[in-house]
C-alpha cells in the first residue's frame, strides 16, 4: 500500500498589485501552489482573482503565519 503524504496549503498575503489590481487585491489572502523551480527564480505560483495560477514576484507577498493547532 503506498502512503500518501498530504500536501500543506500555503498561503500568503498580497502586499503589492501595481499593474495587476484586476489580478490582485492587496491585502488579501492567496493559496500558493508548490513550484520549487518558480520560487527558485524569486517567484511565487499564485491562485488569484481569475482563479487560475499564475507566477508574480514573491516579494509582493508575505507568508501567513500558520494557525496553531491544538
């Protein structure tokens, strides 16, 4: 039987949309989808407002802190 490991969800907070404002709403919460060759590069692979994912600079977002969990 192979054992599945359940992927974490990631999220970050959008902190700069310029030129992007339909995209991207500062601010707000985004999941992040796992794109080591993306982050490598200084990118983050974003579900944004379109609902589709799509690669911006990761210095526009900020990693939300995890929720502690009991």
């Amino acid at each position: 039987m192979v054992e599945r490991r359940k992927a974490r969800r990631r999220f970050a907070v959008c902190v700069f949309n310029e030129g992007y404002e339909a995209s991207l709403e500062c601010d707000k919460v985004y999941p992040v989808l796992s794109d080591p060759r993306a982050e490598r590069d200084g990118d983050l692979r974003i579900v944004d407002e379109s609902g589709e994912d799509y690669l911006y600079p990761a210095e526009w977002f900020v990693a939300r802190p995890r929720e502690a969990r009991p």
